[in-house]
C-alpha cells in the first residue's frame, strides 16, 4: 500500500500561525503511513496540491480576511487543481486577534469549489491582539490550544491512513 500524503500550508507574519502548523505536522508525523509535507504558502505549487492526499491549510486572518500570501497560493493552485482533487479530506487553522471567522469562510469557500470534505469546522486560536503593538508582536500559542492543533493533524492522518477520507 502507498504511503498516504498529508500537505500542510501555512503563512506566519507573528509566528503564532506556524507554531499551530507545526503542531498538527507532529500530530499528523504520529501516524504510520501517512508523509507530512510542511510547506509555507509561497513555497507550495500545483504539483504540491496535486500529489497531496489531504490538506491542512493554516493562515492568520488579517484585516478580516485569510493573508494575501494564502490566498496568492490559493490563486496559483485553484485551476490547476481543479477538479482534479475532488473528495479529498481537509482541515483548517486560523490564528485570528477577534473572530477568526471570514478567514475560515473564505477558505471554505475556496475548498467547496475544489470539492474538498472539510474533515471538521476551522480550528480558530484567538490571541485577542488589538492594539497596533499586540497584532505586530511575535504570538505565543498556549499549551491548550497547540495539543487541540495536535489532534486535529493526528485525525486527518488516521482518518488517510484508514481510508476513511
């Protein structure tokens, strides 16, 4: 049986998106069979998405929206993927200072038209930065919520790993 291939996208401006990334790679590296692929945004290419089985997209939401570099990979992917990764399994990170919940609907949105399964709703981490000093501050994501970053990467690498997505 083929090892199964887990894409993990991320952009980080603060760090707090990367540390929740990293987190769910080595929950998603705990299961046997399944390769982790961590790329940054602007590294990630259509044959990236293609060749992936499932996919893991974390972003900050900035200005009430998923970061530009997120939505520039989301722009140089999206026809070349197109119906072409049709059902497979999804999951996403947002690393918001309010809601975090436009990030995760434009993402979502995105991932209907490439008929992605979302695996689970958007995981949101809100670190409550408002002021001009917090919001450009590098991020400490807590212990609590890197473990639920954990998780959420080890279910869709056993879910792959199973066959269940």
């Amino acid at each position: 049986m083929n090892p199964k291939t887990l894409l993990v996208v991320y952009h980080t401006m603060t760090g707090g998106t990367a540390q929740m990334a990293q987190a769910a790679a080595e929950g998603a590296r705990t299961e046997a069979g399944v390769q982790v692929r961590l790329l940054r945004a602007p590294e990630a290419q259509p044959e990236d998405v293609l060749a992936a089985d499932g996919y893991l997209f974390a972003t900050p939401e900035n200005l009430a929206a998923m970061a530009g570099l997120m939505k520039d990979f989301f722009d140089r992917c999206y026809y070349a993927a197109l119906d072409r990764v049709n059902g497979r399994p999804y999951a996403t990170l947002i690393c918001a200072g309010s809601d975090g919940q436009n990030a995760a609907r434009q993402i979502e949105r995105i991932a209907t038209g490439w008929r992605l399964n979302a695996i689970a709703p958007a995981l949101i981490v809100c670190t409550h930065a408002q002021t001009p000093e917090a919001i450009a501050r590098p991020k400490q994501i807590g212990a609590e919520e890197l473990a639920q970053c954990r998780e959420l990467g080890a279910a869709l690498a056993t879910g792959l790993a199973m066959g269940v997505f």
